[in-house]
C-alpha cells in the first residue's frame, strides 16, 4: 500500500497558523503596530477602512528591511527577533515567534514597501495569499508601510464570521489603546474612514491616558509606584468616585506588553473593595516591570494571558501598591455609597442565566376583562390615552411578557402569590369616593381600596411609569421630553462608538444627544420628569445593559435601554415625596399598561384584603 502522509504545502500550512494568529481585522493591526515598535519607530499611523475588511494599513519610520529580509518576512518561523530556544527567556520584544507577516499574507492581498535608512532604494513586495506577485526597487521613505487589504479574501467562511463594522472597529481600537499606552513616548496617528479618530503625540502617561480616554480623566488618576526586588509597578488607578457602571479601563501590562491576568485584576479589586459600590468597576492602567525569566510569555498563541513564577507576591506587592497609593491621596474615608448601593440591581454579567419568575399560567386569561373593570372609576387627567390605547395595550402586554420571558400571567394568580387572597379581581374597584395617599418609611405609599389596603413599592412604581412614558414618548405626539440646560457627557471611545450607534434610539425615549466630537456628547433634553439626576451615570447604565445583552435573546434595543435608564433614574426608597409627588405618581402609574410589574417583573403593589386583616385579629 502506497504511503498517504505528505507534507502540507506552505500555503495551506500559512492558512492554517493563519485561524490562530489572524481572527479578525484587529489581529491583524495588533501584529502590525508591534512590529512597529519592535523596529524602533517613533512615529506610527495606522488607516483603516471598513474596520479593516477593507484596508489596514501601518507605516512606521522604524529600522526598515533590507531587500533580502524583506522577502524573508513573510516566511513562516522568520523572525529577527531569536535564534535559540535560549533566547525565550530573555524576550524584551512584542514579537518573535516569526509568524504574523506569513499568516497575514496567506489570507490578504499584501503590499509592503521597506527602506533601511542607509539603503539608497526601498524593496516593494505584492504577496496574495502567500504567493509572491512581484518583488521590486522602490522610492519609499525610511521605514515600512504594509498594506493589508481585503482580509479573508480567500477565506469566505471567515470574511462572512466577522462582526459588524461597529464591532470590528472597537476590537481594533483596543488594541490601538494596549499598543498606544505602553508607548507614550511614541506618536501615533489612527485614520478611520480618511478622518483623524486619535493623533496621538509622544508624551508622558498622563497625557497619553487623557488623550485616548478624554480629558476629564486627568483629575481621576492617582499614581501607583513601587519597586521591590521582584518587580516594579507603576502607573495610575481611577480614583474611587469615578468608577463606572461599565467595566472600562483596566489594563495591566508586564514589561510593555498587555496582559490579561484574572488574579492580578482580583488584587486590584480588593483593594477598592468597600471603596466602590459592588457593580461599579474602577479604571486601572498599571505596569509590571520584572526579569523576563520570571514571566512565561508562551503559553497562549496571542499572547495575553501570561503566568509569573511567584504569582502570590506579585499580588501580595500589586494589592499593598494600590492601597498605598489610594491611602496617600486620603481616597479611603471620604466615600459614603450606603444609599448607591441599594439602589441598583446588578446589570446581567456574560453568561449569566435569567431565573424565570415562578408564576402560574393560564392560558384562557385575558388580563384586560378584569381591569376594565375598575378604569372607568379611576379619575385621571388623560383618559383619551387610557381608553385609545386599548388595542395597543393587549400588544404591548404581549411584548412586555415576552421580554420577560414570562407567560401573560393571570394578574390575580399574581396577587394571590403575593398574599393577599383579593380574588376575584384585583381588589382595584375604586369608587369615586376620596382616596387619600400615605407614604409610609419614605418607600411605601398606602391607600385604601373597596377590597382592602393597597401598597405600593414607589421605586418600582416609578420605574414601570418611567419606562412606558419613554416607550410612549417616541411614538406618541405629545413628546414627553422637556430641554435642560446642556450637560457634556464624555465616555471612553469604544462606549463613545456604542452611543453612537444608539443615538437614534435614545432619542426616541426622549433623551436628545448630539455628536460633540472627541467621544464628547452633549445632551439637550430628557424625558420631562426626571429632574437633577447623574445622567452620565443613567447613559452609562444603559450602555453596559446593552452589552450585557444576552447573545441570541434579540431583546428590543430602546426596550433594554429605557429599562435600565428607568432603573437608574427613578426615584429611589428613602426618597421623602410631597402630597402632590404621590398623587402623580399613583395616577400615572394606573395609566400604565402594566402597572402590576416593574419592567425588570417585580411587583410592583399588592393589596392587604380586609378579609386577611380581619382573621388576623380573630382571637
Ligand atoms: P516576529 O515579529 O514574531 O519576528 P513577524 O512575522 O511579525 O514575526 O515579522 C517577521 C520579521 O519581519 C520580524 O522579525 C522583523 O525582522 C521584520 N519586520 C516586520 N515588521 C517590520 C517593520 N515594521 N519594520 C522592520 N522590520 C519588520
Ligand atoms: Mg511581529
């Protein structure tokens, strides 16, 4: 029988490296800058096109290629950068396993352009997937410039697996800000679409941080420094009061490269713990300096997780780092979050799985017989609304319930498990008599009903009214948004790309944003009820849920953002409210479709039957 194994051709081999190196346009761009850096330049700029499908292309006044070396270049296993095994453990370059120009080539149309600065003539080389189309003297000025265009060209099942440009483009800038942060000193330039997105000048950290990440970050760093015998840290943490709803800024690099260290980041976060309300997340930028012998860079193909010979004292020296510097700047004390920390509900982490309200079904119930019920007797300053949206309103229910991934509950099974025993009906037959208003614990509000005690959880009321009214506000005629004096709003670039793409969708929850350039918003209107609230904080709330949307839920965008602004917006337990503040609210909650539930599907009231109150004093 004839042999069958054979030795794959360079090219298929290339391709195959290529699925561990080159996932996407951002690989590609992280290869490419390294490279830059590992030639000594000091002036990079990077183009991208359709978040580099189209085009990346990076050029650097670096070392430049001989002619021979840069034909060598895009071999598999050619690097510069090692010639022993020996030399693993003395890296102090980003690349060296001489395998991103080969991967590259094999899956682009490539142009590289190359001059070393003694050389008189540059070397032009075309290469399309791995094959070399021409090689060629060329003008060119000092240094390199790849092209890389049409990735995956000849790899369809990849192009198409691709993200939208939108996410492409935060991968790429990602890697943009790792390669920008460890090089402060060097100048980068980032074209998107031919327009300047960053011109980055060389300078000192901080101003490098304040101009990836904007301005306002500049009052919100405090310097961490330490050096022991084992490593040096240094760098800046986010002061306490600024951490964000959004895992935003953390980056730790070990000697100029980032790394992805889930035990480091734990240091980091005990050391703020008690500092931060628990789903907030503070930003870092901190640097580890030690000898590359005590680092193992090889364990994962691109290179971001890494391990350390003694991880337990380099946490031990990271922890005692950030404490220290949070300690100097007198961070500890000042931070009272008591009242911050109750009121949010943790936004969904990746993967989390949603526990489904436990609530009887059935089938043959149609929630809206019952309450019709009581609507005529209810008074409200809008009833066209009440009663027009009546075909509206079954819809709306339907979304309402499926969104929350609940069956359209019987409302009095609802009741019942909450306790009251008020069936049939709602115990919601209000007659025409007086109802007055308490608020009991500033949470509470109280009332009375024909069928018993009503109380009502304010927060989660105003929460339900608020959502609907944004969700009304859009459609409705009546725009519910009133301007404000207009506040700026700066977010980190990659959330600036987010809001970006959801304006539209803010603002038909009446929230007006406009582009103010530099990831700098301004927002000119909200919905007319929500008075002095931390709006930065309410957008960045709504930003994280959306990202935390679970992949494949297809949940409505302006659903989930109008959740979470009402969440973080509405008027909190504790919060002390006037005769008329109770009065709106309960008369704009019974406007609601679903005044029973919170757009999260907490109850939002039950009533106490006087048949209940009544046994309970039975002797
Ligand atoms: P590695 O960086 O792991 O060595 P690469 O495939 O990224 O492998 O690059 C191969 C070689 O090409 C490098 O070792 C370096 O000598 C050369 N090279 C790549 N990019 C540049 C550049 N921008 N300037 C000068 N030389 C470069
Ligand atoms: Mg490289």
């Amino acid at each position: 029988m004839s042999d069958i194994i054979r030795m794959l051709p360079e090219s298929v081999a290339n391709q195959i490296a290529a699925g561990e190196v080159v996932q996407r346009p951002a690989s590609a761009v992280k290869e490419l800058l390294e490279n830059t850096i590992d030639a000594g330049a000091t002036e990079v700029r990077l183009i991208v096109k359709d978040a580099g499908k189209t085009l990346i292309q990076v050029t650097d006044n670096g070392c430049g290629m001989s002619e021979g070396d840069a034909r060598m270049c895009f071999e598999r296993h050619a690097t510069s950068k090692i010639q022993t095994a020996h030399d693993l453990f003395s890296i102090r370059t980003l690349g060296f396993r001489g395998e991103a120009l080969a991967s590259i080539a094999s899956v682009a149309q490539v142009e590289l352009k190359t001059k070393k600065e003694r050389d008189e003539i540059g070397t032009q080389l075309i290469i399309e997937g791995s094959e070399v189309k021409s090689h060629a003297p060329v003008n060119t000025s000092n240094g390199t410039s790849i092209q890389v265009k049409n990735l995956f060209y000849n790899v369809p099942a990849r192009r198409n697996f691709l993200k939208s440009n939108t996410s492409e483009l935060k991968y790429i800038l990602e890697e943009f800000y790792r390669v920008a942060l460890v090089h402060p000193d060097v100048g980068f330039t980032l074209y998107n679409q031919d327009k300047v997105m960053f011109q980055l000048h060389s300078a000192n950290l901080r101003q490098r941080i304040v101009s990836l990440f904007g301005m306002n970050y500049n009052q919100r760093l405090v310097p961490v420094e330490q050096q022991t015998n084992m490593v040096n840290i240094s760098g800046f943490i986010g002061k306490p009061e600024f951490a964000k709803k959004t895992r935003g800024e953390q980056y730790f690099f070990a000697n100029g490269r980032f790394i992805r260290n889930p035990y480091l980041h734990h240091a980091v976060e005990a050391a703020f713990r008690e500092l931060i309300p628990k789903d907030s997340y503070a930003s870092y930028f901190l640097y580890l300096e030690m000898d590359p012998a005590n680092i193992d860079v090889n364990i994962h193909p691109t290179k971001t997780e890494i391990n350390f010979t003694d991880s337990k004292s380099i946490y031990a020296i990271l922890q005692a780092a950030v404490r220290q510097a949070l300690g100097k700047f007198n961070l500890t004390t000042v931070i009272d979050f008591e009242q911050e920390l109750s009121m949010d509900v943790p936004p969904l982490k990746p993967g989390q799985v949603i526990r489904q309200p436990q609530i009887t079904v059935n089938p043959e119930y149609n929630p809206f017989e019952k309450k019709k019920e009581f609507q005529p007797s209810l008074r409200f300053d809008n009833p066209g609304k009440f009663t027009g949206s009546q075909g509206g309103r079954e819809n709306f229910s339907h979304d309402l319930h499926r969104e929350l991934n609940i069956p359209p509950a019987p409302l009095a099974d609802l009741i019942d498990k909450l306790g009251t025993g008020s069936s049939p009906g709602l115990g919601l037959e209000f007659g025409t008599e007086n109802h007055e208003l308490f608020q009991v614990a500033n949470s509470f509000i109280v009332t009375e009903t024909p069928k018993g005690l009503m109380i009502i959880d304010q927060q989660s009321a105003h929460e339900r009214i608020l959502y609907e009214e944004m969700l009304d506000s859009g459609s409705n005629d009546n725009n519910l948004s009133s301007k404000i004096i207009p506040v700026t709003l700066s977010f980190s670039p990659d959330d600036a790309v987010l809001l970006k793409d959801l304006l539209g969708d803010f603002k038909t929850l009446g929230f007006e944003i406009t582009e103010f350039g530099n990831n700098d918003f301004v927002l000119q209107s909200v919905p007319h009820d929500l008075g002095h609230t931390d709006f930065h904080g309410a957008v960045e709330h709504a930003l994280e849920s959306i990202k935390n949307e679970l992949p494949g839920k297809n949940a409505v965008k302006n659903q989930l953002i109008a959740k979470a602004l009402a969440k973080s917006t509405a008027v909190k337990r504790g919060s002390n409210l006037k005769k008329e503040e109770l009065e709106d609210l309960f008369r704009r909650l019974f406007n609601c479709r679903i005044p029973e539930l919170s757009p999260y599907g907490k109850p939002v009231f039950f009533v106490l039957s006087f048949d209940e109150l009544n046994k309970k004093f039975k002797s």
